[in-house]
C-alpha cells in the first residue's frame, strides 16, 4: 500500500524519528554537532527489501530534508559529500489495524499503524568510518480509520 490522502503526513513524519535519532546521537560531538569537517551529506536511496514499489526513495528525500534541516548542512552528490546516509528498507507494513470498535457483530478497525523497519548507516567518506548505524531500527505512527 502506497501513502496517500491524509495518511502522507504521517508517512512524512517517520522519517523525521530516523533524523531525530541520528542528530541526537551527534550531540557527543563539539559544538553539540558532527565533527568539524561534515559540513555536507548526501543520502542515498535506501535498498528496498519491501514489496512495495518506490517508496525508498520518498524515505531518501523525506531523511535528506530532515537533516539537512537540523543539522545545518548543505546537501551534496556522494562523490563531493563529507558524510553519506546509507540504508536498507527491511519491513513496510502500511495498514496495521491498532485499535477496534465494538457494538456490532462485526467489529471495525477505528486506527490503523505505519511500520517500518531500517538499517541506517552515517559514514565520514574521509575516514571511511561510520558515525552511526544502527540496524533494525523500527518506526512507526498512527493514523485514523
């Protein structure tokens, strides 16, 4: 199932969890940020391990945007960026039903979840090293029947 209507503002705000999680493990550095010489990022389309059709590359921008956001930097193609964000879709369930209303013989779903599990990988493509990863990282948020 692919976002739309008023579900895609809740698709958009996943990946701000991810961007979240990744500027709030940066704060270990100077200045409360990336080392000094990230000054540009790029973000790759993640690999879609789903069935569900390009919906990597909505992840990919939504992430972009987000941290370029709140981190202050600018964005740039992999073979000039500082640091890369790398990534793979593991799991995309769109239509979780989460909560139930009773009265009738039949009871109906009255909230559904978006789900999605990642693997997310920040390297500094001078070093090679990564600045933060994390694998199996699951996010979620719900919307309205």
């Amino acid at each position: 199932m692919r976002p739309s209507g008023a579900f895609r503002q809740l698709f958009v705000l996943i990946p701000l969890s991810v961007a979240l999680a990744l500027t709030g493990c940066f704060y270990g550095f100077t200045g409360g940020g990336l080392p000094s010489n990230i000054r540009t990022i790029a973000v790759i389309p993640f690999e879609n391990q789903t069935p569900v059709s390009d919906v990597e590359r909505e992840i990919s921008d939504s992430l972009r945007s987000r941290l370029i956001g709140r981190l202050g930097l600018r964005a740039a193609p992999e073979s000039r960026a500082n640091a890369v964000v790398r990534g793979t879709l593991r799991r995309y369930e769109a239509d979780i039903p989460v909560g139930y209303e009773a009265g009738s013989r039949n009871p109906t779903a009255i909230g559904r979840m978006l789900q999605m599990v990642l693997d997310v990988d920040v390297v500094d493509q001078k070093t090679g090293k990564s600045l933060w990863a994390r694998k199996g990282y699951m996010v979620e948020g719900q919307y309205p029947e």
